[in-house]
DNA sequence: ACTGCGTGGCGTATTACATCA
DNA sequence: CGTGATGTAATACGCCACGCA
C-alpha cells in the first residue's frame, strides 16, 4: 500500500496570487475607523443572532477583570467566503484583510485570527498524514527486513560442503557459498556453489515505488545516494 | 554602516466556549 | 438532563522583519 507524495502534497492548497479584485479602495479615516474598533464589540450590521454570550449576563466588563469573552459561530456563508479566499492565498495583506473583513461583515482581527487558525489546522493535517505516511513506511521497511532476513537464513542455510572457490581478487580460497554486502550500495551477492552464478537483491529492487516515493518525499538522502550509486 | 526602538505579522500553545453523541 | 469529546474562535506570548531616527 504506497501513498503517494502527491496525496501529501495535495493537501497543499494553491498559493496563486490571482490579485484581490474585489478589495475596494478605502478612505483612509474609513480604514481607520473599523481598525479602531474594540476586539469585542459588535461590527455594525453583523446579525445578532450570531454572536453567543458567555453565560455571563452582564455584557460589561466583569468584576473579575476584562470584558466576557464572546464566541462567535460563523455563519456557512462566512465561512464559506473564507475558505474560498484561503484557497486563493493562505495569507492576506492589511487591504485584502479590510476587504475580506468588510464583505463578510467582520472585524478585520476576526478574519485575521481565522486564517491563522485557518494555517494551523492545516499544518496540523498535513503533520498528521505525513506521520500517517511515516507509520506505514515504518511498516514496510519492517516487513522488507524481515524478508531479507529470511532470505539470508536461506541462503545461508545452502551452505552445505564448502568446496573451495578462488577468488577472483585475491586468488585465495573462498567458501563456495558466500554472502556479501557491498558497502556502498547495499547490495546482496551470493556465490553458489554452481560457479559464477549470483544472485542480487537491493532494496531499492524490493519495493521500487517505495523507494522512489521515499527518497522524493522525505528527502532521503541516503536512499538517493545509494540508488545513484547502482552502477556497483 | 551600525544600533536601538517601535510596530506589525506570524506561528504556536493554550483557553474558553459551542455543539454533539 | 448531565457529561465527555471534539471543533474552533479567541487570547497570550515570543520571534522576526522592517522602517525610522
């Protein structure tokens, strides 16, 4: 079961600046009447119905310090209006927030709060499909390991009367049935004892879309160095 | 060019509240 | 109806970049 870089990277959202056409041009004094406006106080022409107290009847500052904090549920349409606009950028500048602000009949901090939220979440996603992703890794390294083990167990157990071999680079004797590992690219060479037969195994052979989506995905450097270096 | 300061934006952790099973 | 789990708006705080004197 491969998973995909892209099915990762797809949780990426476009981050297309297609422009904000739909900012409005403010006055400057209009600008700074809606930035002036308290964290908590209700935007003129929001509906009330949205807007949930506390639990705590008195609207005005409490007796145990700061005003009661308010929770608002954002109606689907608002929400609706910023996801839309989150897929279109992730982060927005003062205008594109006043804009946003104005057209959704929030408070400019409102917005602003919801798409750091709005950021967090989705690292938070993303974080958790690429530990979903590392798990199963995790799980098919295991069981390619286990494999290879295995098949060393057999291999080794082929190694019945060792008959001897020369080898070719030192001209000495060799058991007729060897297993060796080559340092840099990890390959497993068995000599048999019919001679000259070898056979090879890489992990990168075993599960080559693993390999790949691995080495691409979480950079894996050693994979990569050990791929390029097949020629051996 | 360097430095200190104020400001604004962002990321992150946490809190507080609403909603639902 | 009370309660715990979950989702999310809002807050707090620290860091960094930038402009300015």
């Amino acid at each position: 079961m491969a998973v995909s870089p892209s099915s990762i990277s797809s949780l990426e959202l476009t981050m297309s600046m297609p422009g904000f056409s739909s900012s409005p041009s403010f006055p400057s004094s209009e600008v700074c009447a809606v930035k002036d406006l308290d964290i908590n106080q209700l935007p003129s022409g929001a509906g009330e119905e949205e807007w949930i107290t506390a639990g705590m009847e008195d609207e005005e500052e409490s007796t145990n310090g700061g005003p009661p904090r308010k929770k608002l549920r954002l109606s689907k349409e608002q929400s609706r209006l910023l996801e839309e606009s989150f897929r279109q950028r992730h982060t927005l500048n003062p205008r594109q927030k006043e804009a946003l602000a104005l057209q959704l009949k929030l408070r400019p901090r409102q917005v602003e709060v919801w798409f750091q939220n709005r950021r967090a979440r989705s690292k938070l996603k993303q974080t958790e499909m690429e530990c979903e992703y590392l798990k199963r890794w995790f799980g098919s390294l295991t069981e390619q390991n286990r494999r290879l083990q295995r098949e060393v167990e057999e291999l080794r157990a082929l190694k019945v009367g060792p008959p001897t071999v020369i080898s070719p680079h030192s001209c000495e004797p060799l058991p007729a049935s060897t297993l060796t590992m080559c340092p840099s690219c990890e390959r497993v060479t068995t000599t048999g004892s019919d001679k000259g037969s070898t056979k090879t195994t890489t992990t990168a052979e075993a599960t080559p879309t693993t390999a790949a989506t691995l080495s691409s995905k979480v950079g894996a450097p050693a994979l990569q160095s050990r791929q390029s270096s097949a020629a051996c």
